[in-house]
C-alpha cells in the first residue's frame, strides 16, 4: 500500500522580537521542538508540514528584512533538522530573496536527507494584505514509494486555477500551508474551499493554519471525495493522518461516489471539442465579465476605495502599472 504517514502542526508565529533574525530563530525553535515531540510519540510519521509564515511570521512592514536566499542560513539549519529526525518536512512558508531582488512567500519540501527537492512560489499574492511577488510554475514531487505531492499557499485556494494545474501536473496531495484569521470570511471561506478543490481534482488536500491569535485554527483534511478526515480547533495543536496514495488512484479510476471519474472525463471532454478551455484560448484578460468591471483591485492599502469614497471616479484612481513585482 502507497501511504503517507504526516502530521500537520497547527503553530503560531508568536515571537515579536524586534531583532528579525531573533525572531525567526525563536519561532524555528518553537518548529523544532514539535518535530522532536511527533518523533518522539509517534516514529511512524514520515512528513511533518507547518502553517504558512510560522517561522518568519506575520509583517508586512518587514517583509523585505525578513527574507533571505534559499538556500541560505535558515534553511541549512531546517535541512539539518529534517535530516536529524529523518523527515520529509514542510517547514510552513519562507520569505525568500530571489536573485532578482524581489520577495516570494515560499514553500519547501525537504526529504530526510536534508536536501531541498521542491521549492514553490505563491502564484496568487492576496493584494493589498501581502507584498511579496507571484511566483511561476506548479511543480509536483514524487515521494519515492508513496505518491506525488504539490503545495499551494493560503490564497492560491481561492483560484481553481492553482489546483487544477497542480492534480494535471499529477498532484496526488496537495500541502496547503495557510494562515488564515476568522475576519477573512472564517471557516466558509477555508472549509469549503479545501473541500472543493479536493472533490473536483480528486485528490487528497491538507491545510495547515496558524491557531489563535495569529490565525483561526481549524487545520483539515480532505479525502479525494471530500469527506473531512481530521479538523483541529483553534488552538495550537497537532494531528497525525493516513493518507492513501491508492485512494486517489482507485477514486481517478473508478470514479467518485463509485460513478464519475472528473478527471478522465476532462480529457475526453477535451478530445470531443467541448469549449472547455475557450476562454482561456481567448486569454483571461479579454474575457467578456471584465468589460462590466470597472474599478482595478487595490495592490497596496492605500488604494483601498472605502464607503466615503467608493463613488470617485476611475480616473481618480488609476489602474497601476503591473503587478508590484
């Protein structure tokens, strides 16, 4: 049988240290210690994944300082830790400092030889709450003996886009590292969503959420037939599940809720002409809705149009040049 034994660690990133590198040491302790405890309780884990920015933590004013190069000193010592406890580890998201200058919120999976063998990007940046830059690509890695995994970060759930690329790419899992607080639309809008994009990619999504008072908690997992396997509360907590690689397989093959196999009859949709992917052919961008809209999305706080001045006139507030890259 292809399982994967993994514990999701529902952390918060509550070091405030005013020296940055003293809180990103503080709060990579904290990572740490939990990894020593899950092996020490449970040494069938095998994967051990955190919650988005539980090691920089949450700080828009100190994205820039935050980052450093992957790889670069934080990460020499989170592979050495996976290598120590003999882990694949997902340690949360990264602020990294690309060779370009710009700032990517990152994800890695590092195996149990302490070796970087994926590194994604967040696509979808949450403007105007996150400064960092969108990143390019899905990548998916295939854990030897188990399955495929891809990861997504927080937002990227909120675009089917993300998801679809990754279970087309051959996701069989994918790691969702999330910090997500109760005011943005509370477990509606991360419950649902995860079961979503499990049910219509027909695999297996695992959501790691920061607990109070950072995040809401209610870290989950998703079946590839969207049943709720395991939620935590909202307090720091951890959970250890089974995921079934062979699940997947049987569910793509056979179908979901023993009938519809979503993903085969995608191809074939496909292959029969059906103008699935028209208005991607036509490019996003000249899509019909967008001709109705009229106002662009606001990239940084400032451009928020708030009640006392949601009736200014376009030209008072301009569509900025490109995404803030």
């Amino acid at each position: 049988m292809a399982d994967l034994t993994l514990a999701a660690v529902q952390l918060a990133s509550l070091s405030t240290h005013r020296d940055l590198e003293a809180r990103k040491s503080e709060n990579l302790a904290r990572v740490e210690g939990y990894i020593d405890a899950i092996a020490g309780l449970n040494p069938t884990v095998e994967l051990v994944a955190f919650p988005e920015l539980c090691i920089p933590g949450a700080d828009p004013v100190n994205f820039a300082a935050l980052a450093e190069s992957i790889p670069g000193p934080l990460t020499e010592r989170i592979c050495d830790k996976a290598r120590r406890a003999g882990v694949w580890l997902v340690p949360g998201t990264l602020l990294e400092l690309g060779r370009n200058g710009k700032i990517y919120n990152t994800a890695i999976l590092v195996s149990p030889d302490g070796e970087i063998e994926m590194k994604y990007r967040k696509v979808c940046v949450p403007y105007p709450l996150e400064p960092s830059s969108p990143g390019e690509g899905f990548p998916v890695f295939e854990i030897p003996g188990k399955g495929k995994i891809g990861m997504m970060i927080c937002s990227d759930g909120h675009w089917p886009e993300v998801a679809r690329s990754l279970a087309l790419n051959g996701a069989e899992l994918i790691l969702k590292p999330t910090l997500q607080p109760h005011w943005i639309g509370g477990a509606r809008n991360h419950d649902d969503i995860a079961v979503t994009r499990a049910v219509e990619n027909q695999l297996y999504l695992v959501s790691v959420n920061q607990p109070t008072p950072v995040g809401m908690g209610r870290t989950l997992a998703v079946d590839p037939e969207g049943r709720t396997i395991e939620t935590l509360g909202e307090s720091e907590a951890f959970t250890v599940l089974r995921i079934s690689f062979d699940e997947v397989r049987r569910v793509r093959e056979h179908g979901s809720f023993g009938m519809f196999c979503f993903l085969k009859m995608l191809r074939e949709f496909s292959e029969a002409g059906l103008p699935l992917e028209e208005i991607y052919r036509q490019g996003v961008a000249n899509a019909p809705v967008f001709s109705t809209l009229h106002s662009p999305s606001p990239r940084t706080p400032d451009q928020i149009r708030r009640p006392d001045n949601a009736a200014a006139s376009v030209a008072g507030n301009p569509v900025p040049e490109g995404i803030p890259m």
